[in-house]
C-alpha cells in the first residue's frame, strides 16, 4: 500500500532525529482542474476542489503514521475542524519540536496557488533546512522524460536556472520562495 510505505519513510527519517513535516497533495481524487479546463466550473471552484482533496490525503496520512507508531498531527489551511487542525505556524513547530510529522493540508488556503507554492511557503514558515520533492521520475529533466527518450537529465541547477528555462517540476512561484529563503530542493522520484 502507497501509503504504509510513505509512512513508513517519512519514520524512517524521524528517527535520524529529523523534524518532518509533509505536504500533501491531491492526488487521483476528481480533478477539478479536468472541470475547470472544460467550462464546467471556475478555475476557484476547481483549487478549491484540489485544496480539499489534500485534506482527504492529509488525514489517510496521519492515521498510517499513528497506526505505525509515529504521532502526527494535521494543520489545515482551510477550516476544517472535524478532521484537521487549523494551521497556525507556531502550532506547527510546537508540534515539530515535540517529535510529531506535520502534516500540511489545503494549500495555502487561497485558488491560483499549487502545492509547491505551498510547501515552498510552508517551508519558509517553519524554516526547513531543505524541501523534498516527490515526483514521478528521477530528477529534473529539460522535457518530460516518459514522453522524450532524449530528455536531458540534470544532477543539478541553481534557482535562476530553473527559473530561466521554466523547468516543469515546481512553479516559478515555489522556486521564487525557495530562492529568496535560500531553501535548497532536491528532487527525488516517489
């Protein structure tokens, strides 16, 4: 199962002695952006869609790590009290302090921003040493490596570059964040 083995990573790290905190993403829920693309419903209404699709994540998350052992907590940026605490960013580090994983849900709370503009401003918040970034292949490439046999795979970029080429594997916004903080990123295939 997808999330065992994630849950059981992110442990893995927290016993180095790591603070850990994750942001979720979407994943295969309805896509809103796929609504939005066809005229059905407004770009807002479609974020809005993804941001709770990440709650729904957030929390399958948390109660895999509790079920291993590892204690978590969910801070949401929408409000969600039933399922998720409201994300305040001192909650977050007390909670980081005290050996529990973050869990971040709901974006930033606001339509037009992606995940990655999310976990580079969460990052900033907590102020993480590094953000890690799970993708679907090995790295950075120039173009999609599963469509392009000829994709060039890059070991390593600075902001300016990433930004300059418009690699595809975070928002110019999240490198933006990420630059200006200094938060170095390093990309790895999940």
């Amino acid at each position: 199962m997808l999330f065992r083995s994630i849950a059981e990573e992110i442990v893995a790290a927290v016993r180095t002695g790591t603070q850990v905190a994750v942001v979720c993403g979407g994943g295969n829920i309805i896509r809103g952006a796929k609504l939005s693309a066809e005229g059905y419903i407004s770009q807002a209404t479609a974020d809005y869609m993804g941001m709770l699709g990440t709650v729904m994540n957030g929390v399958a998350l948390k109660e895999m790590l509790e079920k291993i052992g590892q204690p978590a907590r969910v801070l949401s940026a929408l409000s969600l009290t039933a399922v998720a605490e409201p994300f305040i960013r001192g909650r977050a580090i007390r909670h980081l302090e005290k050996g529990r994983v973050v869990i971040f849900a709901a974006g930033t709370g606001n339509p037009f921003f992606t995940t990655d503009t999310a976990a580079a401003l969460r990052a900033s918040e907590i102020n993480a040493d590094v953000l890690l970034k799970a993708t679907k292949v090995d790295g950075i490439y120039d173009k999609d490596p599963n469509k392009y046999s000829d994709a060039k795979r890059y070991d390593r970029l600075t902001f300016a570059q990433c930004m300059e080429e418009r690699f595809q594997v975070m928002d110019l916004t999240a490198f933006s964040l990420c630059m200006e903080r200094n938060i170095p990123i390093v990309v790895f295939d999940m």
